[in-house]
C-alpha cells in the first residue's frame, strides 16, 4: 500500500532517512532530527512531502519517497524533485519501489508538472538498472553542483545590502 506520510510516520522516515545515507555510504551526514523534519514536511508551509510503502498485511513501514515541486523557467511549469527513494533490504524486488514512483509519476499528472527528476548514485548500478527498466532517462551532461558550509557563508557574505530585503520562501 502507498499512501501520504502523516506526522505520525516522522520517527519511521527519520530512521529509514537514516538506512539510506548508510546505504550511500554518507551516514554521518543525515543529520535532520525529527523536529526538523516534522516541520519540513507538517509545518505552515511544507518545504517536502512524502509517501510511505507500508506491507499490506502488518501495516510495517517498507520505503518512502520524499519530493518537493520545482520549477522549469523552459517550459513555465512546476515539475517534482524527488530528494530521497528508499525501500528496506528485505522488501525490495516486490515492487515496492516502482509503486511509489508510480504513485509520484501520478502525482506529476494530477498536477500538470511536466518534469519528474530525481539523482542517482553513479556507483549504484542495481539502482540504476531499475531506472532504465521503467525508461527513466539518464542525463550525464549534466553536473551537480553544491555549495555548502564555509564556501556558502563566504559567499553570503559578498552579498549586496539590499538582499538582506529580498524574499524567502
């Protein structure tokens, strides 16, 4: 079954946020705590949303999708991003993973969002293949491109004074 996280499913997606960065070798750096990630996706203004796979049977939490809307300055519409895409060791292969993207492609429908993108690892080939399997597209001239911690404040830094009145989300 797939269906929307509720605020309840926080502590289950903190710990599945957490199977995965030790999946993608990157543990240490899934710090969001709980509060953060109520807030992000149960707060005023929801930063993300997410779904939850959950067996059907013991109603136990299997994987989860969590995505957020973009925008395309190309084509004029929102898309969706989705940030994270984890189903649990022992449920994969059951199609656990194809359903909540499914569920999320459906979303894409619904709301006219013309763009469903979403990275992968370039060392994660079982993933991979899994993604040419549904006839996901795969956009190697493009880089990902980060700017965090020091960089990031130096930068800031630099910033016109009249940013400071710029809006947020």
């Amino acid at each position: 079954m797939i269906r929307a996280a509720t605020v309840d499913d926080v502590a289950e997606i903190r710990s599945m946020i957490r199977e995965l960065a030790a999946y993608e070798r990157s543990a240490d750096q899934a710090r969001a705590s709980a509060e953060q990630l109520r807030e992000a996706l149960f707060g005023e203004h929801p930063a993300a949303y997410a779904l939850l796979a959950e067996d059907d049977g013991t109603g136990a939490a299997l994987g989860f999708a969590l995505w957020f809307p973009r925008f395309s300055t190309w084509t004029g519409t929102r898309g969706m991003h989705l940030e994270d895409l984890y189903v649990r060791p022992g449920a994969r292969g059951a199609g656990h993973g194809k359903a909540l993207l499914a569920a999320l492609a459906a979303i894409c429908e619904r709301h006219g969002y013309e763009r469903f993108e979403w990275w992968v690892l370039a060392w994660n080939e079982p993933t991979i293949g899994f993604y040419r399997s549904l006839g996901v597209e795969l956009l190697d001239e493009w880089t990902v491109c980060r700017l965090s911690g020091e960089p990031l404040k130096r930068l800031a830094a630099t910033s016109p004074a009249a940013a400071e009145n710029l809006p947020a989300p």
